[in-house]
C-alpha cells in the first residue's frame, strides 16, 4: 500500500500550508479585519468630533477662563483644559470664571463630556456584547446540531458533494463544512455553510463540528495519508456515523476500509474508467456522467421497498432497478437471491427526475433542527 505525500496540483483542494493557501490568506487577512478596525476609526472620528466642538465653545470664550499660571488662556490652553475635562481629569489649573463661560461649561461641555466617555466605553460594551451575544449562538447550536452531515475538505471534491447532497434533499443548515484554509471556510460561510477551521485529524476540531452527533462524513482532503486519519478519528468519536472517504490511489482503499470507512471513492481510478469508457462508446460515457449528475435527466437513487413491491421481481417495479440491499449485502439485480424483494430490503434505481423536483423537497422536510450560524465562522476556543 501506498499512500502520496502530496496531491498535485490543480487538484481544487486546500491542504494546511499550501503556497497557494499562504497567498489567499495574506490577501484575505485585510479583509478579516476590516469590518472592526472600520468600526473603530468611525468611534475615534466621532470622539474627536466631541473633543473639538468643545474646543472651540472654550476658545472662542477664553475670556471667561483663568489659568494659574500666567491668567491667560490660548489656544494650546484651550485645547488642553478640553483635554483634561472631557477625561474627567480635570486638574484645576484653568477654570471658567465668567458667567458665561460658567454656564458653557454646565450646558455644553458636560454633555460632550457624558457623550466623549460614552463612544469610548460604548465600543468596549459592543465588543464584549457581540462576542458574549455569538459564543451563546454557537453553544446553543452545537447543543441542538445532531444527524448533520460533516464534510472535511471544501475543495473541489468537497463542494460537489455538498451540491449533490442538497440537491438529493439534504438542507443547507444540516451540512457543516471542517477545512483547515480560514480562507475556504470564509468562503463557504458567505455561501451559506457552517464552517469550523482547524485540522480534521484532531480530535477536538471534529468534535466543534459534532462528528460524534453527526448522521455521516465526507471526507474530501487533499491527501491519502490525512484522509486515513481523519476516518480513524472520525470512528473514534463515533462508532455509528457513516463515514464515505475519497482517495487517489487505488492501493489505498484497504487501509481506508480498515481505518473505518464505510465506503471508499477513488477519485483517480473513477475518473480514467469514466474517460475509458467516453473514448469507446461517447454515448455510454454521457449516460453515466448524467446518472452521477443530481438533479434532472438520469439520477441513481437508494429507496426502501414498498410494501406493493414486496415479494415481487425487481422487473416488476416502476424504477429500473440495478442492486438491492439486504441487510449489509449488496446484490446485482441479477442475483438468484434477488428475485424476489423482501419488505426489509433497500433498492437502487435508476428514475428519471426533474429540477423542480429536487428543489421543492427541502421545503418539505419537517422537524429540521435550528439553522446553524451559515454567515459566520464557528471560533476556535
């Protein structure tokens, strides 16, 4: 058995450390911090609007203040007894003596003063709200998140099994995508994804994204070695989940399967028998290209048997039937024990079906559990 050290490249993939993660990351690193460095330079804009309106109340009346030391105020004066008084300082070496500047003082700059501490400790409490506000969201969505589909490695591979699962009827909200490129998962958040950052192969990254409640994974990563690990502790967190690996090499689909892998997709080996096939018949090759493609023409679809069905040939059902599933075998529909279908017994067809189809029956799925945070990132603590 032989597992790659690296896949090649334009394989679509992320993997930790790749020179073309390094790249997205540094362009996208501004972007991350945009939003609240923003936020914080339109605070100090307006508390220097305050500390600059109560500069010029105090200096166009400097008149009416004193100062200790020489018993005139300037502009430097000004600017500073402003300083101090909006900071509640306040030193007493300039103090207002007229009337006016008094009542100045009483009516316009304590107000600015009250409005100054408010923008500086008002950005201090949205920062801690917002942060208190989201870790309460991502606990309560972990609590509730249960039978969702995990999907490690949002590459090319990945994203195609995301697309193929919603359009068999599985809902955005119950697929959590794990990757370890901050910028893949802030892709996949602004696509509607939950998304958790770190490496699958830690025990603790898999379990922010709750594999241990989760109904199966899809592991998608760039490289053989990385997804023998993930399906290792995957199978630890949870003996139950249904966990479908994809790898390049052929040789390593054994070690996959012992590792825990309920099924096992060689991506390479699909790929060449699906062009082989393509160059001896084209027409053969466009079937089954439409048969692995969800969502209209052709599409292979698992069903139980329905109870009109039972005791019946596979012939005799409505949908072209190409396997059926009894107890953990997997029998051709030419197997002397398939001709007849038993009630317990699961079918893989062949129908025909159309967009609108697929599209309605997320809508009509019921008891769905609370949409996870698809806009925003599950943090790392």
């Amino acid at each position: 058995m032989r597992i790659p050290s690296a896949l090649t490249p334009g394989d679509g993939d992320s993997s930790p450390g790749s020179e073309r993660d390094r790249q997205a990351l540094g362009v996208s690193l501004p972007r991350q911090i945009a939003g609240p460095l923003i936020q914080v330079l339109k605070r100090l804009a307006l508390a220097n609007l305050v500390l600059f309106t109560a500069f010029l109340v105090v200096y166009l009346d400097r008149d009416g203040y004193t100062d200790s030391r020489d018993g005139e105020v300037g502009a430097l004066d000004a600017l500073y007894y402003v300083t101090v008084s909006l900071s509640t300082t306040g030193y007493g070496d300039i103090a207002p003596y007229s009337d006016l500047a008094r009542l100045l003082t009483t009516f316009v700059i304590t107000p600015l003063r009250v409005a100054f501490l408010i923008i500086l400790v008002g950005t201090t409490l949205e920062v801690l709200t917002e942060r208190t506000r989201e870790q309460w969201r991502v606990g309560h969505w972990r609590k509730t998140l249960r039978d969702h589909t995990v999907i490690v490695g949002f590459g090319t591979k990945g994203r195609s099994a995301a697309e193929t699962l919603m359009r068999t009827g599985v809902t955005q909200d119950r697929i959590v995508v794990v990757d370890p490129s901050p910028v893949v998962v802030e892709q996949a958040n602004a696509e509607g994804y939950a998304g958790v950052v770190g490496d699958a192969t830690r025990s603790n990254v898999l379990l922010r994204a709750r594999v241990d409640r989760a109904r199966q994974v899809v592991i998608s990563t760039q490289r053989d070695d990385t997804a023998v690990l993930v399906t290792l502790t995957a199978r630890q967190l949870s003996k139950s989940v249904r966990i479908v690996a994809s790898v390049r090499e052929e040789e390593n689909v054994p070690l996959l399967r012992q590792s825990g892998a309920d099924s096992v997709i060689t991506s390479a080996s699909a790929v060449g028998r699906l062009l082989g096939l393509s160059m001896v018949s084209p027409s053969s090759g466009s079937v089954m290209e439409d048969l692995i493609q969800q969502g209209s023409g052709l599409s292979l679809k698992e069903r139980p048997v329905t109870r009109a069905e039972a005791g019946r040939s596979p012939r005799e059902c409505d949908d072209l039937v190409v396997s059926v599933i009894r107890g953990h075998r997997l029998l051709p529909f030419d197997d002397p024990e398939a001709r007849t279908l038993e009630l317990q017994d699961r079918v893989v067809v062949i129908r025909r079906t159309s967009g609108d189809e697929d599209k309605a029956r997320p809508a009509k799925q019921e008891g769905r559990p609370e949409r996870g945070p698809g806009s925003w990132r599950i943090p790392r603590g």
